[in-house]
C-alpha cells in the first residue's frame, strides 16, 4: 500500500551559476509548484560532497498527482527555465513510499 509519492529530479548546475539557481527555484520553481494539489513537500537538496549536484525533491500524496501537475502544470516551463542554469539535462526518477517513521 503506497503511502505517499516521491518525485526525484536530479541536475547539475553549472558552478558559476549555483547562486542563480538558487534563487530561481526560491523565486520561481516553488511559487509554482506550492499550491499544486496533492503537494505536501518541496525541498531542494544540494550535495555536499559534489560543487553543482542538485536534487529537487517533491512530496505527493499520489503518483496522479504529481502527473496531472507535469502534464497539465508548469513543470515543462520551468525545466526550460532551469536548463541554461545546467549542465545537462536534468534525470527525473519517481517512487512510492511505503514505510513512513518520522522522529
């Protein structure tokens, strides 16, 4: 039984341009993506060990939800808008979250 639904979106950002994509997904990405149904949580991740490694991560009450926001959402606009700030193409990997303990 699937209690929740993960989204991974996995990028890397050019290193002079971190500051920027920063203030990108601060500014942009999450004032669209906020209000979506379905969304519990937005976070993005950056490595520690890796200078650019980023990982955008949602948190969705079902894998319909989360389509229904790439499909008829902003999601292709704003990966368009995030690209010049990459150095490839971002890798998106969903999954089902199945055991849940919070602390």
């Amino acid at each position: 039984m699937r209690e929740m639904f993960v989204r991974l979106v996995f990028g890397k950002v050019q290193t002079d341009k971190i500051e920027e994509f920063r203030r990108w997904y601060k500014n942009e990405d999450v004032p669209a993506v906020k209000n979506q149904k379905g969304l519990r949580m937005l976070l993005l991740l950056e490595s520690v060990d890796v200078l650019g490694e980023a990982v955008s991560l949602s948190i969705w009450d079902s894998k319909e939800d989360a389509e229904a926001f790439e499909k008829r959402g902003p999601y292709k606009e704003l990966v368009k808008k995030a690209i010049p700030l990459l150095t490839e193409e971002p890798v998106r990997k969903s999954y089902d979250v199945t055991v849940v303990h919070q602390a």
